[in-house]
C-alpha cells in the first residue's frame, strides 16, 4: 500500500552556481499540503540533479514518496520542468515547448514553432530571456537527435531525460520486424501451396475420367463408393490447434506482443502459446522485451542501480542472434545517459504527447486547419 506525500519547498532565493558547483540550503522553508511527518533538513542542487535530505514519521510497510508536483521556489517562481515535441499541421510539423505544470490548460504552451528544424526552432527559442531558460531544470523528450540538439542549446542548465516509453516503442518495433518476417514466410508457404492445390484437383479429376471409362455406369440407384471430391473444391490452408492458420496466428497476435501476459485474455494465452512453440526466436525477442520493461516500471532502482540493470540487459541481447534486437540495443546503448535520467524523477514526455493528443482532438473538431494563423491563435489563447 503506497503513501504519496505531496509537499512544496519554498525557498526565499537561491544563488546562480557555475558549472559543477554545489549549492546547498540547509532548512529550507517547506510547506506541506497532504502531511505533516516530514522535516526537510537540506536541499543539494547541483546542474544535473536535486537532493532532497529529510526524514519522516511514517506506519512500518507504508512507503513515502514525493507527489509528481512537488517543486521549488525561488525568487517566487516555480523551477519549471518542460517538454518538447513535434505534431502535424496542414501536411507540415510543428514543435511544441510545453510546460508540465499547465496540465494542458492555460499556460501549457510556450512556443510554437514551424519546422523541425534546430535552426528554425532555436531562432525562436532564444528569444526567451536567457534568466528564465537558465530556470529550467529537466526537460523531457524522444529519440530525436534534433530535439537533443534544441534543449542543450536552449536549455544549459537543464537534464535531458529520454521518454522511456519511446524506449519500448523501439523494442516493441523490433519484434513487430521479426513477427512481420515470419509472416512474410507464410504467406509465401501459403501461396506455394495454392498452386500445388489445383495440381493435386487436377489430377483426381483425371484419375475420376479414367476410372469411369473403364467402369461405366450400369448400376440403379444412389452412387456407389465414396463421394468424389470437387472439380472446384475452395483452398484451404492447414489449421493449428487453435483453429487459426499460421497466417492469421501472426496476423492477430500483433496487439498482444505489445501487452506483458498478465494482460492477456484466456484466448490470447492459448493464441500466445501456440505462437511461442512454432516460433521460438519471437519469443526470445519478445522476453528480452519485457526484460526491459521490467526495469524502467521498478520502483526502487536509482540512476546507478538502474546502470548495473542495463548492463546485464545489453548481455542477454548479446547472447540472442536477433538482428532487429541488437539495432534496437544499440539504439539504447547510444542514449544511455540521457535514458537514465528517467530514474531521477521517473519524468516522461507523456505531458507533451497529452497535450499533442487535445491539439489533434482540437483540429478533429473543426474538421481540420483550413485558416492556420487563427488556429494557432486560438491556441496561444486557450493554453499559451
């Protein structure tokens, strides 16, 4: 049973540190909105992280945890933590710098930006006051090189923290490669096996003419011997135990290769099973899948255990001789660093895509962006 305690530490000033330096502030102003068992005895800041020293007063099997909005004041301002992201508009992207405190309400949207450009979008986002882009701590965004390029231009002072469900997406796309390979061969084992149908038709009906011209027909009543089989009789592919062919095996199995088997119905455990035995490389890849799932959902690793974790990850890939499971290693490897600043705050772009789903539901609603000056108006003023 969790306990999640919320709290705002509100800090009368905190001085500018260079690069590296630790800035401490030894009992900070704290005020508390669900309890009271907390004492905060010190603050760290450092260019890269926040420490937070306190101790607590707590029932024994209950766990604290800080609320996803607990935040730090200084100069009576919040420490912003923001997301970037890009969406289409009129057959053209658009980048979004979204503020995660708005909850997709007004003053969410900070920048709206045409192009994905680094040049485009820096030339806008530099604009902003160099004081308040010095305020922002993390931001967070996808595997884009391009939005890498935007924050740690724009942003000096703040961590980069890879969305780690974009992480899974480029796993779960590298068993979607090898279920889409497999189920090429079937197809191409189904059409073989067509041809050969009607071959084997063929040559029963030519059996049948021969037999008939040497048996004729001289007897009453109904047809002897058994039923002869149909000049046009349909194809149709051998069927597993589950009654599905090898093609729609594959085919229906797409959603549940995404899903961890606790979510699996009775049908698709049987469907899951059956796949797993005529393939048993796609159920390597889709173990070293939830592999890694299962750290990124652990609640208790910290950024240097979660290092440790990733390593014996990169092991178990190594031992597989799935290509499409070592791109997506490499691909994880390449980001390491900026992929473990999740396990600081455990922050995700999912602000950003949230806020990227109301501005598609927006557009639904007006049948599409035929004049786009005033429907980028008309979102600078509901949620700029």
């Amino acid at each position: 049973m969790k306990r999640i305690i919320g709290l705002s530490l509100l800090l009368v000033s905190i001085a500018a540190g260079c690069k590296r330096e630790t800035n401490v502030v030894e009992y900070p102003a704290v005020d508390f909105y669900t309890t009271e068992t907390l004492d905060v005895n010190r603050i760290e800041l450092t260019d890269s992280t926040t420490v937070l020293h306190f101790s607590a007063v707590y029932i024994p099997k209950f766990w604290i945890r800080l609320d996803k909005g607990t935040h730090i004041v200084a100069d009576g301002r919040k420490i912003p933590c923001i997301g970037i992201d890009e969406t289409s508009l009129q057959d053209d992207l658009f980048t979004f710098l979204t503020n995660k405190d708005g909850h997709c309400k007004q003053g969410t949207l900070i920048a709206a930006v045409r192009g994905t450009k680094a040049e485009d979008v820096l030339a806008i986002l530099l604009q902003i006051p160099e004081k308040e882009r010095l305020r922002v701590k993390e931001v967070t965004a996808d595997l884009s090189d391009t939005m890498a390029v935007i924050v740690h231009t724009a942003f000096p002072n703040a961590i980069l923290t890879l969305d780690c469900f974009h992480i899974m997406k480029r796993c779960i796309d590298g068993v979607e490669e090898i279920r889409l390979r497999y189920r090429r061969e079937a197809q191409a084992e189904q059409r073989r096996l067509e041809p050969e149908h009607r071959r084997r038709l063929k040559r029963y009906a030519a059996r049948r003419r021969c037999y008939r011209k040497k048996h004729p027909k001289n007897y009453k009543g109904k047809t002897r011997g058994r039923k002869p089989l149909r000049k046009n009789e349909r194809f149709r592919p051998p069927a597993l135990s589950n009654g599905d062919t090898r093609n729609e095996l594959l085919k229906r199995s797409r959603y549940a290769l995404t899903q961890t088997p606790d979510k699996w119905s009775e049908r698709q455990n049987a469907r899951m099973n059956t796949l797993f035995q005529l393939y048993p490389k796609l159920k390597e890849a889709y173990d070293i899948t939830n592999r890694l799932r299962a750290i990124f959902r652990s609640p208790t690793l910290d950024r240097e255990t979660a290092k440790v974790k990733f390593r014996e990850w990169y092991k178990d890939v190594s031992k597989c001789s799935l290509r499409e499971m070592k791109t997506a290693r490499d691909a994880v490897r390449s980001r390491e660093d900026e992929i473990l600043n999740y396990f600081i705050d455990h922050s995700t772009n999912a602000g950003a895509e949230s806020f990227n789903s109301k501005i598609k539901g927006f557009r639904a609603q007006l049948r599409g962006v035929s004049d786009l000056p005033f429907f980028m108006f008309r979102l600078c003023t509901i949620f700029g």
